[in-house]
C-alpha cells in the first residue's frame, strides 16, 4: 500500500465506496474530499465495503484508497502508520466500529462525523409509518439506534448536521453544545440569470429519481403507483411519469406500465439531463430524515417539485418552497396539475429553485465555513475535548467495551 505523504493528512472511512451517479451520499462524500483537497490534504479513503461497478475511482482523481477490515487490529497499523491530521467517519456506523481504534492510535488526529442525515430518525419515522401511529420525540428519544447515534455524536470533535430541522433536534432535544455541531448542507455553486435552465414549452412529463436501496423511496414510488399516478393521469391523460433510480428492486421494476403512462427505468446515467428534461419532480416521501438529494437536484435543475413535509424538511429554511409542500393526497394532485399547466405558477416556482440554492447552498461561504472550524479546532483540541465531558465519558465506556468485544471477535474469526 503505497500512502504519499503530505503536510497534512485526511484519513475518511467510508461505510461504502461513493457512487456519485447513484446516491445522494456519494455526491455529497465528493464533495467534502473536494473542500480537503482544496487545502492542500493528502487524503486516503479507506472502507471495508466492496467497491461496485459504480464505485467512483478515486485514485484517478488523486485520491489514495485502503481497504480495511473490521475486528481486525490490522487497522491500528494502518492507522499509525498514516497517522492523519484529521479523520472523517462517513456515518455513525463506521465511528462505532473504528472510533476507538483511531482515538487510541491517532489521538492527536481531529475526528469528525458526517452524518448524512440522522439514521436513528429516519429508522424510527419509518416505524412508526408501518404501525400507523404518529412519530413522537418520545419515540425517537427510546430508540436504541438514537442512543448509538448520539453517543457517536458526543465522542467525535465535531459533526456535520445536514438539515437544520436536525440541527435543532440535537440543540434543543439533547443540548448538545453547538461547538459540536456544524450545520453543512449540500454545497452548490452559485446559480446566476445566465444559466441555461429548459424553458416551461421545452418539457415535458412528470419525473421521480431515488435510488431502491432507500426505503423512504420505495414506499414513495409505490404512493406514486397506487394512488398519486391515476388521479394526475385521469386528467392529463397523455402525461408520463418516469421512474429513475438504481438498485431498484424487481417489485419496482414490474411497475412498468407504458400504457398508463407510468415508466420505470432504472439508473439515470445523467440525472441533469433527465431532471432538465421534466416538467415537474414529484417526491410525496412519507418518511426520512435529513436533505433529499432529489429535491435539490430539482432545485439546480429549475424543475418545480411538489413533496411532503418531510420532503422539504430542513431544505427551505424561512423561504417558500419551488413548487408545493403538501401531505395530503389530493391536494398533492392537485398541486401536481397546477405546476403542470399553469406556465406562470411554474415560472415563479423555478425562480424560487435559484433564490434556496444561492442563499442556503452557497458553495463558497459553506466551504470557507467547514474550513474555518477545522483549523480553530485544530487550534486548541485538548481545550475543546476537556469541556466536552460527555464525550470522554462515553470514549472511555466505549474503548473499554468496544475495544474487547471487537478483539474477542478478531481472536475467534482466527480460530
């Protein structure tokens, strides 16, 4: 394994391989190695996943690759031998199988977390849709993976929110102190008049993109099918609905039916493209957590959208919606129709799309942000560790469970 060196090092352990093509993770872990390479990092991509034919490949953009193993300490001479400036855990999972080992190989090393959205809420949302009973915090607050989640938030040095609804979840549910947190949504370059979005006459169609590995879309795709669909369609009957997302599941795929205008076609090779393309998204998500990578898609693409509550959650701040924010079943049809056929009802909804991407995406100002942390972190570590007492507690609890269960589990897989 040939690791370069270089003043300052990154080490990411990523739960999977980034698929920029096929999830809004792998878009957003690309960009956050973008803003490390920008200051001049060394960085390593490390996982214990195996690489996919949609993999990116990292080393051709001038990253390093590893790939690790769980329960195995052949990572703590790995570790060591990198012995990065900072490690960035993808998820709370990969800080619960690898934390401990870098806090006691790398302890100088700055840890971040990036949570792509709060797994623990999305988890819990999601049963409380198959019991058909309302989401509390009181439910959320008795989950297990919420336990888990949260403490992986207080033993790292700083996490990266996604939405500011779960911003404020973790400052005023859980008080956790706002030196741990950083609000970074996705980072989008700046949309200016020139930009070359389709015009209201030169689109056609409905669109819905989500990758099948998400549940939250396969229940959206399913409303789609069984209830949304046939009412838009019973008044625009020569309207279509194009279904793109990868690793669709076979039950999604055998929705294909052409002849009432509902197409299921798999991977989109250029999301843009196929966004651009349509007159209106659709995303009626009943549950989920964090930024809908679909929705701003729509939003680069100057493509209206109609979605749920959950949907636009944490996406709009105090500024309208591009499109309609609506949870019930028919209006949601009806809001579908309006954005379809009314050309200035459209027009000012793409208009909105560029007002929340220049003002809460901004690509610079959120880069520079992220960039400012680390360094007044770097700065003054062991003073921002000591006042954050919690998170000693639970990296100590952690190295002294964790650490045995996982070289229990090493000794016996070499047995």
């Amino acid at each position: 394994m040939n690791l370069k060196k270089h003043p300052k090092t990154l080490l990411v352990i990523a739960l999977v391989w980034p698929e920029l093509a096929s999830t809004a993770a792998g878009v957003r872990m690309m960009q956050l190695l973008q803003v490390f390479k920008k200051q001049g990092y060394g960085i390593t991509v490390a996982s214990a996943a195996t690489k996919s034919e949609y993999s990116e490949d990292l080393n051709a953009l001038g990253y390093q690759t590893a790939d690790i193993k769980i329960n195995d300490s052949s990572f703590d001479v790995f570790a060591k031998d990198l012995n990065p400036d900072v490690v960035l855990f993808d998820r709370f999972l990969t800080e619960e199988q690898f934390g401990w080992r870098v806090a006691e190989n790398c302890p100088d090393a700055l840890r971040i977390l990036d949570t792509e959205d709060l797994h623990s809420l999305r988890h819990v949302r999601e049963q409380c849709f198959k019991k058909d009973i309302p989401f509390t915090t009181d439910a959320w607050l008795a989950d297990d993976k919420t336990k888990r989640e949260i403490a992986s938030i207080y033993r790292c040095d700083l996490s990266l929110i996604i939405s500011s609804y779960e911003l404020e979840l973790l400052t005023d549910v859980f008080n956790i102190d706002k030196s741990l947190l950083l609000l970074l949504p996705f980072m989008i370059d700046e949309i200016t008049t020139e930009t070359n979005w389709k015009t209201f006459e030169e689109r056609e169609d409905f669109v819905f993109i989500g990758g099948g590995k998400h549940a939250p879309n396969i229940d959206a795709v399913k409303c789609l099918k069984s209830i949304i669909w046939p009412l838009i369609r019973k008044q625009l009957p020569e309207v279509k609905l194009h279904i793109f997302g990868a690793y669709l599941p076979q039950q999604i795929v055998e929705m294909n039916n052409p002849a009432t205008g509902f197409h299921v076609h798999g991977r989109a090779e250029d999301v843009n493209e196929v966004m651009q393309s349509a007159k209106v998204c659709l995303a009626p998500l009943r549950f989920g957590a964090g930024i809908k990578g679909k929705l701003l898609s729509a939003m680069q693409n100057g493509t209206p959208s109609v979605t749920t509550t959950i949907g636009a959650e944490g996406m709009h701040g105090i500024f309208d919606w591009n499109g309609y924010v609506e949870n019930d079943h028919t209006t949601f049809v009806e809001a579908a129709i309006r954005l379809y056929t009314t050309q200035l009802t459209w027009q000012n909804s793409q208009d909105q799309a560029r007002t929340l991407i220049n003002t809460l995406y901004a690509k610079a100002s959120l880069e520079n942000m992220l960039v400012m942390q680390v360094e007044q972190l770097q700065k003054d570590l062991a003073t921002h560790r000591k006042q954050n007492f919690t998170g000693a507690l639970l990296q100590h609890q952690t190295m002294t469970a964790t650490k045995f269960m996982s070289k229990w589990i090493e000794e016996k897989n070499k047995v």
